[in-house]
C-alpha cells in the first residue's frame, strides 16, 4: 500500500465529498457532486493525486479505525477515479506535473500487485483494473498511432505496462494472476487489432494455462480475456486461438463438478459471445460442445438459468454453426425435443385462469408468471432454430415429436406442448409447412376442442400465428376452416381461450382479402358484441381490437353494423375516466376501434361522430395531466390522425388543442441510462456521480431494465427506454399525416412542424422518426405553395416554395448522406425527388443543381461501395444458407431502391429544374462531399468537354469512374453489361429523362445512348427491357426522322418491340407486362412520330391486340393520345384501318388506368366519345359492359355520357 508517501493536499475535502455522496438527501447529493465538478476542472492535478491516493490508501492513512469505513471510501474513490483518470491524467501532463502522474501510476500498480484480501477486497481489486485499463489503453493505443477514444485528449507513455501486466498474469500467486488476468481483459477493450498482433503468441500461452487453472476467479478471468482478444483481432489471427476451446469446455465442467453454477454460467455467457464473433474456432470441436450442452438442458436438477443458458448456447450454434449443425444431424434430432421437453415444465397455476386484462403479465405460452421460465427460453429458441436451419432441416423432426407429444391423453402440457411447436416454427420453416398447410391446419383446428382450456388457448394462438407467417395464403384457402373455428371458439368455456380467439381473429384481418370474410360477417359480428357486452374486461379489450379489425378489412361493407358498435363505444368513452388507471388501455381501444371503423365505413357516414369523438378527446386532454406512461396518450394522438383524415380541413378548429401535445411529443427527449456491463459490479451507479455514493439506483435492480434497449457502449451498456422512442416516432407519423391530410390549412403551424422534422431528420435513436420526418417534407413544401395560391399571390407562391426549399436541401441532403440505415437513406431520397416535383419548375438556381448533383453522386458511390463489400463477404464467406441469401438480397433490394430513387431525382430535377443549371449539372465533373475540403458547391465543379466523355456502349462502358465524377460518367458506366439488372434499368431510364429533358445538349448524345436502348431490348431481365422500350419511345418523340430511320435500319427496333409484345409469356407475371406495356407504348409512338418506319400494318395489329396496357398505367397517357392519332389519321394502318376496334381499347384504356390519366387526355378522350354517332356509342357501350362490367362503370364516371344521347 500507499501508507509510506505522503498525503496530497485537498485529500480531506475530498474525501468529505465522498462521504456527502453517500448521503441519502438527494440535494447534498447534488452538492456534493457540483463540488467534485469544480474540483476536477479546478484542482485537476490535485484532484487525481488525492483520487489515487484514497483510492489505495490503508485505513489509518485515511484517518479510519475500520476496515470496511476504509473499504467503501476507497471504493467510492476508485469509482469517481475511472471514470475521470484520463482527462484528470492529460491536465497532469499539460501542467507538466510528470511526478504526480508517476507516483498515480505507482499506487495504482502497487494495489494490483498486493496478494492478500486483508488489504484490498476484490471488488475494489476490480474497480482499480478497470482505472488502469482504462488509462492504459488509451496510453497504449496514443503511442501506436491509434484513436483513443477520448476526444483527442494526451496521457503520458506508460510503456511497462504490458510487462507489469504479464508479470501478473503469469504469477505464482492466485489472487495476483486473477488481477493479471482482469486487467489484461480490460486493457484489450481499448485496443484494436494492430497494437493487439504483436501480443499474440505471448497471450496464448498465458490464457492455455490460464484455462487450465486450478482457481475458478483465474479461469474466469482467462475467458474473459479470450473474448476480449476474439472481439478486437482479425478473424485471421484469432485461429491462433482455436486449441483454447476444450479448455474452455474443461473449465465450464470444473466449475459445475464445484457446484458453482453461476461461475459455469458466466463462463457459457462469454463462450457464447465469442461463438458470435468468431464461429471458425468452433467448428473443430462442435461435436464436443453440443454434446455437454445438451447435457445440460436435459438435467432437471441444475438450476434453472444454467439449462436456459446452455440452451441459448445450443441456439446460438444453430445460428452461426449453420453448415457444422446440418452436417451434424443428432444435433437436431436431440435438441428439438430437448426444446419440446423444456415446454411441458408449466404449471396450471389459476392466475392463468384469473388473467383479465391485455397489460397483465402474460409470456407467450399464456403463462401468468412474468418471470423468464424455460418454457419461454424453450420456445424462443424452437423459433430461432427453425429460422436459422429451415423447414428443410426441422421440420422433419419436429412433425415426429409433435405426433408423439398429441398422443399424449394422459398429461395437457405435452399436448400443450406439441401446439406451440407448430406455433413457433412456422415461420422458419413457412416453406415446407405451406405445402402441407391444410394438414397443419386441420390438426391444429381439432385441438380446439381438447378437454384442457390450456390447450384450446395454444390452438387459438397457433391459427394467430400462422395467419401472420401464411398471411394471404391462410386466409384465400382455408377461411372456410379457420373462420367457423374462430367463431365457435369465441363460445368457449373458458373466457382465456374466447377473448384469444377474439385476438386471433385480428391477425387472420390483417392479411385476409374482404371477399374471404364478408360471407362470415354476421357470424362474425354477433360474437364480437356478445363479447363486448361480457363481464370480463379482456374479453372486452381483446373484442373491441377485433371489431377495428373487421372494420377495416371489409371496409363499407360494415356500414350495417355502424349503427350497433358507434353509439356504445361513444358512451363507454364518455362514462369512464381517464384519469382511472384501470380504464387507460379500455379507453385506448375505444379510442382506436371507433376511427379505424370510421376509416372502413368512410367520411360520409362517419363525419358527423367524428366531430363530437373529437370535442370529448379534446376536453379530455385538456382537463386532466396525463402520466408519462399512459398509454391513452398514443392512441389519442392516432385517433386524431385517423379523424382528420375523415373531416379534412375540417379538422383545422382542433389543431390548436391538438398541436401542442403533439410538438411536444415529437420533440420528447430519449430516456438514456448507463449500466453496468457484464464485467462490472452491478453495485455501481453509472449515471453519474452517485456511482459512488452507495444510493440504490436503476441499474442496482437490473442490468438490463424493462423497457430498455441496450448496446455495448465500451466497458458497459447505454439503455435507451424505447417507450419513450415509439411515442415521439408515433408523434412524427401523425404531423406528417396532418401535412398530407390539410396541406395549406397547416400553413400557420408550418414554421414549427418544419423545425421539428428538421431534428427528427438527424435523430439517430429510432429510425422511424427519421423516416417519418424525410416523407413529410414534400407536403410540407405543398403546404407552402397551397396556403399563397390559394390566395391567387403567384410571386408569394414561388417565394414562399422557394424559402422553404432552401430551407429543406442542404438538411435534406446531410442527412441522407449521413443515414446508417439503408432503408431509411432510400426514404430520404424519395423525399429530396418528391420535394423538387412538387416545388415545381424554376425554383433551384444553379448552386442548388450542383448540390443536387454532388448529393447523387455521393449516394450513388456509397451504394456501389456497399454492393461491392457484400460481393467480397459472399466469395469469402462459403457456408453462407439460404437464410443469409435472402438477408444479402434483401440489402440488394434496399440498395436498389436507393438506386431507384437518385434515378427519379435526377429524372425530376432535369424535368423542373433543366434549364435553370441541371442540364450543365449533369455534365459536370464534381468531387464527392468526402473529398471536398469545403462546402463550395462551385470551387470543385468542372465542365465535362462534351458529348462524348460518357462512353454508353454496353459492350465497352467503363466500370472504373475517375476520382472525380458526374452524373453522366456514373450512369454511363451503369450500362455495362457486366452491372446489375437494376443498374441497367435505372441508367437506360436516366438517359431518356436526359434526351426528353436535356434539349439540344441532350440530343447531343442520341448516337451513343441509342445503341444501349435498342441492345438492352433483347435482354433477359424484363425490367431492362421496359426501361430500353421506353427509352426508344422517347427516342421517337425527339428524334429527326431522317436519323431515326436509319437508326431503326441499323438496329431493328420496329422488329424488337414487335417480338417482345407478341410474346406468349407476355402477361405471366408484372415484370414481363410492364416490358409489354412500354414496348406497346413505344411502337404506337412510333407510328405517330416516325410512321415512315412502319413497313406494314403488322406491328400496329399486335399491338391492338395486346392492349390495354394495365400494369405500368403511366404509359396510358401516351397510349391514349396515340390511340386518337390513329382515329386522326387511319391511312397509317391501311385501307381498312379497325376504327370500332382503336375506339373500343381508347373506352378500356381509360377505364383501366383510371384516376392515372391526366386531365388533357381525358378531356381529349371525352371529345372522341361525345362525336361518335348515338348508335355507335350505344353499341361500343353494350360491348364494354358484356366484356368487363367493372371497366364499364368505371368508364362511365370518367366519360359522362348524357343518357338522352343514346335515344
């Protein structure tokens, strides 16, 4: 110990601050705590000289007669030590004060080197480690070059540390190489795997006789150090460290043949993080392992949370072992019923019985203790197994088991069992279950009327479960099954299994068509309100969510009933209190059922109870404090979205009762804790200084709290309450829905609203708020533009759009730039496009285009760069399954729809914004933002030199852009055969935006892009050649006809178009329609534009034959127009040219595209019909009804035909 140095001033302050922070008054607390504050920023050197001093020093040095007086100051010192040593060690430095550093240093290392718990506990032992390392990883990764994790600040050399921490380690002395070892484990977390490589060898032959220690804290520290080191090496240097894993398993056993359970389960805990990061070093030994571990959950007499974590290992196996699992078949064989075993320990306890409201404890088994059982372990890992492994795999087994465990009469909870197996691995194993659903089905129904409530209640929960994992499927082929079932059920006995068929009822809504329900619906409804007029309040929760439910799947249909579930609902919310703890969730889904039935049955018929609905919310909030925790407030806030979308602008009188709860929702503060990580005394409070104060805090009760996420944050967890989080996301949702809903009736909020979607955009904690935030701001630009026309001020409308366009651009664009998630990066670029359509032309200038630019050019390298890391993961990774396939595809299809959406944006900015600098934009050479030393959008933009820098020919297109890029370079080099369907797609349907948009300039490039469209007709992937198709289309539009003749001579289009539209295949899926669609599109304007190229009639024919298009409706415009050409001048399809025909598809045209024409061709198509003859007209309209009756009415609210007309 420290007894013979002498005592550093201010240690008698300090210590008495230690001692306030003890206090149980939260106000000296505080005190105490701004005290130590200006101390630090005072007294720094001082300040970490007393620290290491207490935090080491003996009892009399402190002035203490006892020795646990000294214990718990020294503790409380080394607490406030860690977590201030490096910036109190850097003011050391800074004063030049080296003596205090090397004397801090040598208490430090002294502690640890003490062998005797007469002087240091090992909790304290513990606490000083974790200073050290603390310091010394910082110290370490400075003198290598690499980032210390501390904001830049300097701490001295501290080079012997390693060798005083290897003298440790390898000591003769137990307790000193349990210090070693802690410390070893601790110094690792700050450093990365450069400074780590030289240590390598040295730190396996430590931890191969580490692991093999006879002391259990050794050992334990052993494993700990080992996953450090698998953590923050390589996986290439971490095989050095594959022989380590018996012993391991050897230490695990140790500790359990000891009785010590809880030391064997720490120890599965760190195995398993180390299989997470570093599966290679066990697959050698996979046999082993999952033998032991298997042991372990089928021996009933370990503790619970030995065979639960042991279980979690297998589980874990399963989800990075895939290949090792698979080739090992009796781990399957052994571990499905060792699951299936697990799920029968439930007792039939009467709380289960007794349940009678949503919000009681309830696991998924229907269990009503809260406490994490094996049964709930059991299940949760059947359904991560059978995802992980697949139907392919599981099934098999699972089916056997399943029909052994219904067999048997004699015990309810193998039944119970059996049901729930099916229950959790649908969804894993959705495939080959479906080719046998009826049969899954028809067991599962028969289970419904076992002799057990428990077992009826599985059964119902399965046919929830499955209506999710076979939604659609379920619901189109076996509602006649499943359906009854329900409806029979919900007379059950037992009020559990009749409220839950209630809420099984909900899932199988969700996904089922209205047809499948309507001829079930009066059965349907007359139990719903037999249960709503129940005793029991779950019965009443579970019913009035289902009636919502119904409601909303088959729409006006539910008219008839509006009048036998409005009129209650609005009473019960009238006679119950919100300020009643017990009436919060009822009232919740009063609130909830009554909009989403006012949704289904329509504005007409719900407007006037919307209304009054509204005037009771309102007096509501307004005359009572709801709690933070008050469910009553989410649903509120949706309920006030859903009637706005009913009343309209309507809805404007509330917003001043309604806006400022829902600002302030959205701008609700996260709920941010620190606790303890798994290597920390949970004694510890880390939220601040109270840490050493003893004061029970939240992280005392729980590591991880209820309601908590958490992630690693270095040596401990960062929680973030997500309560709090899906409200103010909820918040978002709804103000952007009061955009889109009132447009320029928000105008007087709009300053606000833009303020808070604008800190929504960067609000990393929850990706919904983001997202949320990106869709709004198009309407929130139509707010703008509306309120001023609205008032027919046309320069207020362009001045006012383009303030808040400048406004929105740069967050806009920073933010995507920014966004780790890719989905959300892809909602962020559809924004930026909508927000320059609905702005309109002119509003960018010339700098703004450049931004434009730069930001797609920006997202397009970012995308390319995770396109190629994934390609390098799957050739390095070979034991990638199907499950990872779809997990890889599914970021494909995120990429491209990022790729998607820079497409259109550029599409829209040269549409809107072309002649105001897009155009030059799109040729100019620009560095990407990284690269840029400023924010001058106009310092790193360079002219390209012409039409020719972009080489386009798919045979030859660079696949390397330079270092500095423009649009036409990058979506150039996307037209190599060698890139992706996609790549090719959006580049083929950026040139035609460019050639259609860009004037003179873009024509310039007519003779290299065309080669690419008439190419890119004859690939494979449909979406191509849609794009190809429509890129000839607008070829013809622009294009000289002398140059498009013979461009057609050189390639063939004519006979390309004409070949994919006579396709047999051409209507099998939405793909190769959308192709056929376009390639109709383009040869009609072919024949409107260039008719000189049409040899024959033919080509015409087939394409009068395959029409209407009815996929890709946009291309109806350009149809119909061409269509009418045709009427005008009929010598293009010869002498007897099928007049009755073009006018009959002009008559479905418009009936299948519906509310996608624009109003001109319409109104052009209104002026064919209104000339025809009455008798002609009669008998197309005769036609029309006989062929497609839906087509007919449709057409016949489009196209207003005066009756009389017709006589």
């Amino acid at each position: 110990m420290s007894s013979g140095q002498a005592v550093p001033t201010l240690t008698g302050e300090i210590v008495q601050v230690l001692y306030k922070l003890q206090s149980p008054d939260t106000v000296v607390i505080r005190e105490a705590e701004s005290r130590f504050d200006e101390l630090v920023t005072g007294e720094p050197v001082a300040t970490y000289d007393v620290l290491t001093h207490v935090s080491t020093a003996p009892a009399s040095a402190l002035g203490l007669a006892d020795a646990a007086s000294a214990v718990a100051l020294r503790s409380s010192a080394a607490v406030l030590l860690r977590q201030r040593i490096v910036a109190l060690e850097s003011a050391a430095l800074t004063a030049g004060s080296l003596d205090v550093i090397a004397t801090a240093r040598q208490r430090l290392l002294l502690a640890l080197q003490s062998d005797s718990s007469a002087e240091y506990t090992t909790s304290e032992l513990r606490k000083i480690c974790s200073a050290v390392a603390t310091l010394g990883g910082v110290a370490i990764a400075a003198s290598d070059g690499t980032d210390d994790g501390e904001s830049g600040k300097r701490v001295a050399p501290w080079p012997e540390l390693f060798n005083v921490v290897y003298a440790l380690a390898a000591s003769p002395m137990t307790r000193q190489r349990a210090v070693g070892l802690n410390l070893l484990a601790g110094l690792i977390d700050y450093l990365d795997d450069d400074t780590l490589r030289p240590h390598m060898q040295h730190l396996h032959e430590i931890l191969r006789v580490a692991l093999a220690d006879a002391d259990a804290e050794v050992r334990e520290h052993a494993t700990g150090t080992l996953r450090a080191i698998l953590e923050t090496a390589d996986s290439k240097h971490c095989l050095l460290f594959t022989d380590l894993v018996p012993l391991l398993f050897s230490s695990i056993e140790a500790s359990l043949s000891a009785d010590n359970e809880e030391d064997a389960r720490k120890s599965i805990e760190e195995v398993i993080e180390m299989l997470q990061s570093e599966p290679r070093l066990f697959r050698d030994h996979f046999g082993t392992m999952a033998s032991a571990m298997l042991a372990l959950v089928g021996n009933a007499a370990l503790e619970d949370e030995t065979r639960q974590i042991a279980l979690e290992f297998l589980t874990v196996c399963a989800e990075h072992l895939r290949s090792s699992t698979r080739r090992n078949p009796q781990f399957v064989e052994q571990l499905v019923p060792a699951c299936m075993q697990m799920m029968t320990e439930l007792e039939d306890d009467k709380e289960w019985y007794e349940k009678d409201s949503i919000t009681g404890p309830e696991n998924e088994d229907g269990d009503g203790d809260a406490e994490y059982t094996n049964v709930d372990a059991a299940q949760g890992s059947l359904d991560r197994i059978a995802i992980a492994l697949g139907g392919k795999t599981v099934l098999p087994v699972a089916s056997r088991w399943i029909q052994e465990f219904l067999q048997r009469g004699d015990d309810w909870r193998f039944r119970h069992a059996a049901i729930m197996t099916i229950n959790q691995i649908g969804e894993g194993c959705e495939k080959q279950m479906e080719r046998q659903l009826g049969d899954v089905i028809e067991l599962v129904v028969s289970a419904t009327t076992d002799a057990h409530p428990r077992v009826r209640w599985a059964a119902i929960n399965c046919i929830g479960q499955m209506s999710t994992d076979f939604g659609g499927v379920l619901q189109r082929k076996y509602h006649a099954r499943v359906l009854p079932t329900l409806i029979h059920s919900m007379d059950d006995g037992c009020n559990r299994v009749r409220s839950h068929a209630a809420a099984a009822l909900i899932n199988f809504c969700d996904e089922a068509s209205s047809s499948a329900l309507t001829p079930y619906l009066d059965a349907v409804v007359s139990k719903l309100i037999a249960l709503l007029n129940s005793n029991s309040r779950l019965a009443l929760e579970q019913a009035m969510t289902a009636v919502a439910a119904v409601a909303g799947c088959v729409g006006t249909a539910f008219s008839k009933y509006y009048d036998d579930f409005m009129p209650p609902l609005k009473n019960l919310l009238r006679q119950t209190s919100a300020g009643d703890k017990r009436n919060r969730l009822l009232r919740s889904k009063t609130m909830e059922c009554m909009t989403l039935i006012g949704v289904a049955v329509g504005a007409d018929r719900f407007r006037a109870d919307a209304d009054e609905i509204m005037q009771i919310l309102v007096s509501n909030q307004m005359s009572m404090q709801f709690d933070a925790d008050d469910p009553q407030i989410g649903y509120m806030m949706q309920a006030y979205a859903r009637i706005c979308q009913s009343l309209g602008e309507l809805f404007v009188p509330y917003l001043p009762y309604v806006l400022p709860a829902l600002c302030e929702m959205a701008r609700m503060k996260p709920d941010i804790q620190l606790f303890p990580g798994k290597d920390e005394d949970t004694s510890e409070d880390f939220s601040g200084l109270q840490e050493a104060a003893g004061v029970a805090s939240e992280a005392e009760a729980s590591r991880t709290p209820d309601g908590y996420a958490t992630v690693d944050f270095g040596n401990k967890k960062l929680g973030i309450r997500t309560s709090s989080l899906d409200d103010r996301a909820t918040a978002v949702s709804i103000l952007a829905s009061f955009a889109s809903e009132l447009k320029g009736a928000l105008f007087p909020y709009l300053m606000d609203i833009t303020q808070i979607m604008v800190e929504n955009l960067g609000f990393w904690y929850h990706d919904e708020c983001r997202q949320f935030a990106a869709d709004a701001i198009p309407d929130l630009v139509s707010c703008a533009s509306e309120h001023f026309a609205a008032q027919g001020d046309v320069e207020r409308t362009r001045g006012a759009v383009q303030e808040i366009v400048n406004f929105f651009l740069p967050k806009l664009c920073d933010a995507a730039r920014n966004e780790p998630e890719v989905e959300v990066q892809s909602s962020m670029v559809e924004a930026l496009c909508s927000m320059i359509e609905r702005a309109g032309s002119g509003v960018l200038d010339a700098q703004q285009c450049i931004q434009v630019a730069r930001f797609v050019i920006d997202i397009l390298l970012e995308r390319q760069d995770r396109v190629r890391e994934r390609l390098l993961s799957q050739a390095e990774d070979y034991e990638l399954d199907d499950e990872e396939l779809r997990n890889l595809q599914e970021e494909d299809q995120w990429d491209d729809d990022v790729l998607v959406g820079c497409g259109d944006t550029v599409r829209a900015a040269l549409e809107h914004d072309g002649s105001n600098g897009f155009i030059t934009a799109f040729e100019t050479l620009l560095e990407p933002t990284a690269q840029s030393s400023d924010d001058d959008d106009d310092e790193h933009a360079t002219p390209a030199t012409g039409p020719t820098e972009p080489r386009v020919n798919p045979a030859s297109a660079s696949t390397t852009p330079p270092q500095t890029y423009s649009l036409a370079s990058l979506f150039a080099s996307m037209l190599s055969q060698e890139r992706s369907a996609t790549e090719r797609s959006v580049a083929l349907s950026t040139w035609a935006a460019w050639l259609r948009y860009g004037g003179p300039r873009g024509l310039a490039y007519l003779p290299q892009v065309f080669p690419a469209f008439a190419a890119y007709l004859k690939d494979t992937e449909p979406q191509v050649q849609e794009a190809a198709a429509y890129g000839i289309r607008i070829c013809a539009e622009c294009t000289d006809p002398q140059l498009f003749t013979n461009l057609d001579r050189t390639y063939h289009i004519v006979q390309a178009l004409e070949q994919i539209v006579r396709d047999r295949n051409a209507r099998d899926d939405e793909d190769t329609e959308k192709a056929a669609d376009n390639a109709a599109s383009a040869l009609l304007r072919i024949a409107m534009h260039q008719p000189h190229c049409l040899s024959s009639a033919a080509p015409l024919k087939s394409v009068l034959q395959y029409l209407p298009v009815q996929v890709d409706v946009q291309e109806a415009d350009s149809v119909i127009n061409a269509l009418i050409h045709l009427l005008q001048h009929p010598g293009i399809l010869g002498k007897h040219a099928p007049m009755d025909t073009i006018t009959f598809l002009i008559a479905r045209q418009v009936a299948v595209a519906e509310d996608a024409l624009e109003e001109p061709t319409l109104g052009l198509a209104r002026q064919v019909f209104m000339r025809m003859p009455p008798a002609v007209l009669k008998q197309l309209l005769q036609h029309l009804a006989s062929t497609n009756a839906e087509e007919y009415e449709t057409f016949r609210r489009l196209i207003p035909i005066d009756t009389n007309q017709l006589q």
